[in-house]
C-alpha cells in the first residue's frame, strides 16, 4: 500500500440515548462505532460493508469530521480531524466530500443543477468567477450529463440522473478523498451499474480515494480494491477483496457471501444465512458479538473478553477459527422457523 | 395444472390525466404458486397488486379496463361491501414496510384478533386464540406473550413475520406481497422468504411476489412476469427465463446483477426507462434497446404465446423466431 491518506485509530463513536435505569430522565451510551483502526492508502477505493446498525454510516461521517468521535483519532493527509480544531475541518472540507443515498433528497429541489455546482465553487474561491461557467460544464460531462442538464431542477432529473449530479457536487471540491454513503442503494439496478462504473471510472483517472459504504457484497467486489466488514461497531473482517471473497475467515463475512443471490435456475435458498437477527447494540453480548447468531460458536465465545483482531499479511479477521475452516459459499446452516435471535421486549 | 386461482386479464390503470400506469396487464397465478411480478421502479408493478386489492392510493387513479377474476367472480365490478370481505379474507396483502401497515398503539395480538373478529364473527376469545396461533403459524417465538408486544418492540424481521400473520390470519387463499424483503438485511432476507416458501408448501397458499430483485425470484418463484413501463414484456417459468429469456429487457435485467462471481465493470441497460407521459410510440424498451429495428420504433409489440407456456412481447426475440406481426 502507498502512503495512507487516512489513518484511523482505535475511533470510537458513542451516541446517548434515552432510557436506561428504569428512569425517565436517565440516559445510555450506545456505542456506533467501537475501537475501529484502518488505513486507506491514496488513491485506493475500499469498500465498508455491514448491516443496518452496524455502525458503517456513522463511521463515514465521524472520518469527515461531521460526527464527534468518543475516542480514538482520525488522520486525514496528516491532518487531525479529531481535533475538531475549526481551522482543520475547514481545510479538510476542501479536501473531502461526500455523496449520499438519496439522490433527490440530498438535493436543493428549487435549485437548478447548474447553481448547485456553482456554488460549490463560490464557496470554495478556486475559480474566478469568469471561469466557473465552464468548471460546471465540465463537471456535467465529467458524470456523463450533458451541459444543458444545468438549467434543469433535481424533480426533472431521474434517480440515476440526480445521482451523477450529486457525484458532481462532490468533484467540484477536487477533492482527495470520497465518502460515498450507500449510494447506489436507491437505484434500479439496470441503472446502479452505471453509477459504479462511473465511480470506477472517475477513481482512474482522477487517482481520488475512496470509502463506499454499502450493504451489498456483490456492488463491493466490482468497485472496491479493499474491504472492511463491520457488525455492531466492530471490524469483524479486512483484507484485499479477491482474498476475502475466496476464502473468507469469519461467519459473517462467509453469510454475507452466502447471502448474494444467485441468479441461476436452481439457485436456491440452500445457500443459507445465518439465522436470528443482529442484537440491540445497546445490549450486547458478553464475548464475541456475533455468537448468538454463529453456527460454529464454541464455548470460548460465549466469555469474556471478545476475540482479538488477528493479523496476517494484508487480512485482518476477528474470530478464533484457524484460516480455511470456512468454505466461500457458506456451509449449510439450516434456517429454523424458531426465530432466535429476536429482540426482547424491553 | 390446476386451475388458475387468480386470473388477471387485459388490467388497465390510469390516471384522470388519462396516463397508462399499467397497460393490458395479463396473467394467471394457480394453486400453490408463487408469481414473481418484476419491474423497476416506476414500471407499475405495484399500482398492478394495488389495483387487484381496489386499494388504488388517491382519487386520481382508476381501474380503467380489465378483469381481475378470483373463483369466478370479477373483483373490479364487485360492489365495494363486498370487496371489504375479500381483502384479508381471500386476497391477503403484506407490504415493504410492516411498521407503516401495522397500528403502532395496538397490541399486535389485538391487530390481528380484530381481523379475526370482522371477518368470522368470531368472539373475543376465540379470535385471541387464533391470533397467537396466527403467530405461532409465522415462527414467532412464545407467540403468548409476544401478542401482547407493540410493533415497536419486534425487530424488522420479527414486523414483517407479524404482519404476514396479519395477512394470513384469516387463511386466504392468496397473498400478495409487495416488496416483502426490501426494507431488510440480507442475511433476514432469507429468513422471510423462507417463511413464505414453508407457508406455500404447508397450507397451499398462492403468493404474488412483487419484488425488483432477480435474485429473489430466482431463489423463491416458480414462474415470473417482468414488467417495463406498465406493460408485460415477458412471462415464462423461473428457469426457462434465467436460462434463456427472450425479451432484450429480462436479458439485460439478468446480466446487470451483480454477481458474487463477477469483477470489474458492471453489465448496464444504457439510458433509462421512459416517462409515462412522454412513451416512445412504438415498443416501450425501444431506445435503450441493442436489438431494435424500424419495426420497434413504429409498432407496440402484443405480448404473444410462446411456447410451453411462454409468452414475450417482442417483434425479435432472442431465440431468432419470427412473431407474428401486429395486423
């Protein structure tokens, strides 16, 4: 890997959150993110994977400096976002962006597309004003939209369209860095291919880094270079995409992959997932997070303390299964109509 | 086969604007069968099982033309008393997303007791009874106690099992179930589908699977309708679609998955589905089309019978032979 653009620390993102004590005024921490260390090299495209509550969004935004971390620090080309210093996030702003999930709702609908690049370019002072009508022009062509589409509103404009226009927004900045939160989520999916080889294709010729959140495995693997997957706040699994995808080294990682439908004739639900659902984060259980819902949980996963990070070459996984004792595609774990894993009523 | 259960025939959805949201949708859904019904978002998959409920959202949207035909009668003429003993007593609706469908302040037991109670005049303990049954039918655990929960106390999984109960606590012999595993996880995903593949094979209920995602038909339907600007564009068993499909679209749907196989660019559909106010004049699927003549452009391809059961409308379909042309 090159020089990291950014360097996470041990970050950690708690939330308060009412209730707790029996009390109506008591409150709880609800830990988002807990203890994640990653470094994102320049230029690379790594892909943050996880279910809803898994903590993936907030993480994306606790890098830009939008969310206060609780502890830890993140770097970004050496500068502490941490800090929360005002003069570094404003250096920051002009180095990162993001693009978000809902094309129309992130989005000024009485703004004509043109205006909202523009004033990105205001904002930022790069451009003297004559030049900026021009930037805004190639900015359209850059996402693959004719420069007539600056006169329209987001409400004329597709999903996919709106998209490309948020895509942009965000290159406007020349940025460094791209947090792209679940940006394809919304989309058809005969349109989805489209905005991520735009993504793709944007990331090789501009050498801009950058971090896809995202649910969806399939989407990851034709994007990313790398890959980090998260459960309830916790880097569960990291390493090179191919390597992940071909021999994944925790359950769920190995669920995950088994959950990608195959669209054969026979593709079945054999392939199947693991059962129950992820458990309240603001009741966690006691050693590994995952072994209520894992069909190799041993007794040491069920203690204190959680498993530790083990390291080798480029991967990181969590989990005391030695490397190869899990097949890609998923062994057969047979999903009962019990319906374990379901929240108490609290 | 058995005889059809659900027989949709030449379904036609406007608004008073005069717009075709759904245009001469046809098809048949039999006994224990589960129909796939595919579109993008905008195709009028949804305003389709809407309209075979009467449950059009706003007074701007009208049944226009068509038969919906359950057991011999015609749900569009029926009267709208009568239509209210049909939903949930034969037809059974779930939704993509149970906590806007389930009553947020009723005890979701009560929910399903008074369903219970409308439709089968059942006393208050008798229909308790049935919906903890009901409950216990959907694989939610300690179904007693549970029925005495709020939605806000089950997890998204655990709603969507809820509302299905809901559905079916009635035992209609359809359910129509839109979008069911959106709103969840993946790895949950599995878990519901499951559960309406146990519930198909158990108690023979027919399901409507309205869903954007091939992957979930080819998981869970026997046979699938793929829908593209309001009109059907190809019908035909699960495998013989995956397989070989015969309309350019279903093609195309197929290779755009993104497969856990594949690396590097994606497969696409270049351009973007129609607006509805503004159609091509001859095939819907015409611009974005690899296979398209003059034809296409001038004339809106039927939906003709195959073979085997098969039905494509295309004027070229991709096994090479020749439609009849429109007259």
């Amino acid at each position: 890997m090159s020089e990291p653009l950014v360097e996470l620390d041990e970050l950690s993102v708690h939330f308060r959150v009412a209730g707790g004590n029996g009390s109506l005024f008591g409150s709880r921490l609800l830990p988002a993110v807990s203890g994640v260390s990653l470094n994102i090299g320049a230029g690379e495209r790594v892909g943050l994977v996880g279910e809803s509550g898994s903590g993936k969004s907030t993480l994306g935004q606790a890098m830009l400096g939008l969310v206060k971390a609780s502890g830890g620090r993140v770097r970004i080309d050496g500068l502490e976002v941490t800090s929360g210093e005002r003069e570094t996030l404003a250096r920051l702003r002009r180095q990162t962006a993001m693009i978000f999930q809902d094309p129309y709702g992130s989005l000024n609908p009485v703004q004509r597309v043109g205006d909202a690049l523009d004033e990105v370019l205001r904002v930022q002072r790069r451009l003297p004003s004559a030049e900026r009508a021009e930037r805004v022009r190639s900015l359209l062509e850059q996402v693959g939209l004719p420069a007539s589409f600056a006169r329209r509103r987001p409400r004329e404009l597709s999903g996919g369209q709106c998209q490309r226009v948020g895509i942009a927004r965000a290159l406007a900045v020349e940025p460094r860095l791209i947090v792209a939160d679940e940006c394809v989520a919304a989309l058809d999916v005969s349109i989805q291919g489209q905005i991520i080889n735009l993504l793709l294709s944007l990331s090789e010729s501009t050498g801009v880094t950058l971090l896809f959140i995202a649910h969806d495995l399939a989407v990851v693997r034709r994007l990313c270079e790398r890959v980090a997957i998260l459960y309830l706040g916790r880097i569960v699994e990291e390493g090179p995409v191919a390597d992940v995808f071909d021999a994944p080294r925790h359950p769920y990682t190995q669920a995950l992959i088994g959950a990608i439908p195959r669209i054969t004739p026979d593709g079945s639900l054999a392939h199947a997932v693991v059962s129950g659902e992820p458990p309240s984060p603001l009741a966690l259980p006691v050693g590994c997070a995952f072994h209520p819902r894992c069909p190799h949980a041993a007794t040491r996963c069920r203690q204190a303390p959680e498993p530790e990070l083990r390291e080798d070459g480029a991967r990181r996984w969590r989990c005391i299964l030695p490397p190869g004792a899990l097949a890609p595609g998923g062994s057969t774990v047979p999903i009962e109509l019990d319906g374990r894993g379901a929240r108490a009523p609290t | 086969m058995s005889a059809p259960r659900l027989s949709v025939s030449n379904l036609e959805v406007s608004t008073d604007t005069g717009i075709h949201l759904v245009d001469g949708l046809s098809f048949e859904l039999r006994a224990g069968e589960i129909l796939g019904l595919v579109g993008e978002s905008g195709s009028g998959k949804t305003m389709a099982c809407r309209a075979l409920m009467r449950l059009l959202p706003g007074a701007r949207l009208a049944i226009t033309g068509g038969a919906v035909r359950l057991d011999g009668r015609d749900l569009v003429r029926l009267p709208e008393r009568e239509m209210c003993a049909v939903r949930g007593r034969e037809i059974g609706m779930i939704f993509q997303n149970p906590a806007s469908h389930i009553d947020p302040i009723m005890r979701i037991g009560n929910q399903i007791a008074e369903a219970i109670r409308l439709h089968e005049g059942a006393s208050r303990r008798e229909a308790r009874r049935a919906a903890v049954e009901a409950l216990r039918r959907v694989g939610i655990p300690d179904p007693e106690s549970r029925s005495r929960s709020h939605a806000h106390e089950f997890s998204g999984g655990m709603r969507q099992r809820a509302m299905i109960a809901l559905a079916l606590a009635c035992r209609p012999s359809v359910l129509i179930a839109d979008e069911p595993t959106t709103a969840l996880d993946v790895t949950v995903q599995a878990q519901v589908l499951r559960l309406l593949m146990h519930l198909r094979d158990t108690e023979g209920v027919s399901i409507l699977l309205v869903t954007h995602d091939l992957g979930v038909v080819a998981q869970t339907c026997d046979s699938v309708a793929v829908m593209y600007a309001g009109r059907l564009c190809e019908k035909a068993s699960t495998r013989a679609l995956l397989e070989k499909p015969l309309h350019h679209y279903a093609a195309g749907l197929i290779r755009c998955q993104p497969l856990s196989e594949g690396v590097g660019p994606l497969d696409t559909i270049a351009g973007q589905p129609p607006a509805l106010d503004a159609l091509p004049p001859g095939c819907r699927f015409e611009p974005r089309c690899p296979g398209a003549s003059a034809l296409c452009h001038e004339h809106l391809p039927e939906l003709h019978d195959h073979r085997a059961g098969r039905g494509v409308a295309c004027h070229h379909p991709l096994d090479g032979s020749a439609v009849e042309r429109p007259s």
